[in-house]
C-alpha cells in the first residue's frame, strides 16, 4: 500500500481516494451514527427513563475518551489500515454478540446490561477506528496542499451524510426489533473491515516507530495543540460549545418525547434533517472559505450556532425544535471544516495521530458531562439548562474567535 506522505510520486488520484479513503469511511461512518444514535433510543423506549438514558449516553463517551491516549499512540506506531480494519472487525463481532443475546434475551436484566454494555464497548472500537480514517485524510489533506479544505469538507460531508442516514434508519429498525437494528450495524462495521484493507498506510515504517505508552501519546498530543496556538484557541472554544451541543444530544429523547409527544423515530428524524442543514453548509463553506478565507467563515458560523442554541430552549413545537437544532449543527458543522483544516495545515505528520487524539479528547470532554447533567436534571427543567449553555457556548465562541482574528494561521 502506498504511503500517502512520502512524496509527489505517492499522490492519490481520485479513484484512489475514493477506494482507500472516502469509501472506508462512509461505511464506517454510518456504523458509527447508527449505534451512538440508536442505543439511547433503545434505552428509552425500553425503560422509559430519562434518567437511563443520559446514563446509556454517558457510557457511550466515557470509554471513548478513556481509549483515545491509546488510539493515537497505535495509530501513529502501526498505521492507518491496520488499526482501521481490526478496530472495525472488533465492533462488529462485538454487535453481532449483543444482536444473539437480546434475541435470546429481549426484555429483563440481561438485556438492559447487555445494552449498556454495547454502549461502552463500541464507543471505544469506534474511536479506534475513526482515529484511524482521519489520519489517513489528514494526510491526503497535506498532499492536496492549498486545497486541503477541500478534500476535509468532503470528510465531513461522508460524516453529516451518514449522521442524516444513521439515526433515521437506526431508528427505523429498532421499530422492526433491537436484534435487527444490531445485525445491520454489525454488517456495515464488517464491510468496513472489507474496505480497510485497502486504506493507506499514514506512516512510512511503522514497524519501525518508538514504542510509547498510551499516556506519553496523549502528552505529546498536548503539548503539541499548545505549542500551536490558533489550533489551541479553536479546540477551546469548540469545547465549550460541544457542552450545549452534548446536551441537546443527550436530552433530545427526553425533549422530544416526553415534551412534544413524539414518538422514537421522531428523535431520530430531528438529527436527520440537522445533519441534512450541517450537508448543505459544509457545501456552502467550501467554496465560501475559498473567497473569504478561514477566519470569516468560522466568526460566521459562530454566530449562527450561537444564536440558534439560544433559542432552542424557546420553541414552541416540535418543528420549530427541529429547525433550531438543524441551524445550530449547521453554524457547528462550518467550524468543524475550519478545525478540520487548520489540524491538516499545522499538525506534525510524525506526532498526527497523537495529536488528533488529543484534540478530539479534548473536544469530548462535555459530551459524558452533557449525560450526566441529562441524567440529573428533572424533565422540566431541560429548557433552563439549555439557555445556560446556550450562553457559555456563546461567550467561549465569542472570545476564542476574538483571540483568531489576527492569526495567521486563519488568515488563508
């Protein structure tokens, strides 16, 4: 498999990003939008807890960011492809054990751990495997040079298209049976093993790379996001915001179902059409970051998802919801091309994988918390804890950017 840093002489042609990038990925991605999506729903309608469902979704993050010091230090000493295909094949042997015990099992103890188990378990796989797919992109993103954020945006397009997919289908087959939903997930994580193969490799001897504890990987994933500094100001203020933007997710069922009287599949419907809006503004960033530069774009976005967060907790109805949410992940979705870009133009290639691992660590932090402020807040008082993040989120937005504004990392 061809190095994708080692040269001119190794640049991927469009088919072959297709094949070993874009194609692993999409795949990949729709596993991944489908579980985190749709065991919180399993939990809710299975115990009808509010409670249990911030829970299940706290279970999904905490493992998470437990296996990212790890995930980085690996990729970077083993490469892309391999952790990319046995992380992939792990989670769906993994699914297709939980998928033969609920069949035998459906309701009861046994099932209720069994879910939270795959809640855990999965999370840490998937993270493994999506370390995996973006450094393999952010190398791709170097050997594209000045049109990086081209080839990120379309990365985060293969993400919002999957999350516009993911949680309506997953909340489609749950309708047909857990089991059913689990075997679907497990089948995709399968052909994404399939694809992995041939995935280039993100380093150029792997075999031949330091040996370092998981912990060393995430210390120099750190000091490297803080020796850069207009990379370090953006996971800052993107951090605040994912505490509004985790609890959105994590309170969603609640809000939806118990709130407005929808059903399940409603829920799922609200993160489809927000990663639907989050498709058509990478779009639209793609070529506005080309007219405009970074720096405009993400102060633009900012505020968009700012504003929209502050007026969520306001609607009325169950479609107004579901247009805020949508406006706000799209405002989310064109920092995200912003961040996406300055990792690929400032990040080290030799310290990437720890790097990337350390900024996504990071950036999840409030995801678990989110959960867990789910878990303890009453149903009718979902709406006040929204506002309050609504307005840490726009105070951080507003201060990091204000720190970007004559950077010039930011100024392409």
């Amino acid at each position: 498999m061809t190095d994708l840093i080692a040269g001119p002489r190794h640049a991927l042609h469009t088919a072959g990003l297709l094949r070993g990038i874009y194609l692993p990925r999409t795949v990949d991605a729709l596993a991944f939008a489908m579980s985190t999506y749709g065991i919180p729903l399993l939990v809710l309608a299975t115990t009808r807890s509010a409670a249990l469902t911030g829970i299940a979704f706290a279970l999904e993050w905490v493992p998470r960011l437990a296996a990212f010091g790890w995930a980085g230090a690996v990729v970077d000493r083993r490469g892309a492809s391999v952790v990319f295909f046995l992380a992939s094949l792990g989670r769906a042997l993994v699914i297709a054990a939980g998928a033969i015990i609920l069949v035998l099992h459906p309701v009861g103890i046994v099932a209720t751990v069994t879910v939270m188990a795959l809640a855990a378990s999965t999370g840490v796989l998937t993270e493994f495997s999506y370390i995996a797919a973006e450094t393999a992109g952010a190398a791709a993103g170097r050997v594209a040079g000045e049109r990086a954020h081209r080839v990120q945006a379309v990365l985060l397009g293969i993400d919002q298209t999957a999350t516009l997919a993911g949680p309506a289908l997953g909340a489609l087959l749950l309708l047909a049976g857990p089991p059913r939903m689990l075997a679907v997930i497990a089948a995709l994580s399968l052909l994404a093993a399939l694809l992995a193969l041939s995935t280039p490799p993100s380093v150029v001897a792997p075999a031949r790379a330091p040996k370092q504890r998981a912990s060393a990987g995430l210390i120099t994933g750190l000091r490297t996001i803080r020796s850069l500094p207009a990379l370090g100001w953006l996971v800052t203020g993107l951090t605040i915001s994912n505490l509004a933007t985790g609890f959105l997710q994590a309170a969603g069922p609640v809000i939806v179902v118990d709130q407005y009287g929808q059903s399940t599949t409603a829920v799922g419907i609200v993160w489809s059409a927000a990663a639907g809006a989050t498709l058509l503004a990478v779009t639209v960033c793609r070529f506005a970051i080309d007219r405009l530069g970074l720096w405009p774009v993400g102060a633009t976005c900012a505020a968009i998802a700012s504003l929209a967060c502050l007026a969520v907790s306001q609607a009325p109805d169950y479609l107004s919801y579901l247009v805020l949410v949508a406006v706000l992940m799209a405002g989310e979705g064109g920092m995200t091309v912003v961040l996406r870009t300055l990792r690929s133009r400032l990040i080290p290639p030799v310290v990437f994988g720890s790097t990337l691992s350390a900024t996504i660590l990071v950036l999840l932090v409030p995801f678990p918390l989110a959960g867990v402020l789910t878990a303890l807040t009453p149903s009718w008082a979902l709406g006040h804890v929204i506002t309050a993040c609504a307005a840490l989120q726009a105070l951080g937005l507003a201060i990091a950017f204000a720190r970007l504004r004559t950077d010039p990392a930011l100024a392409a």
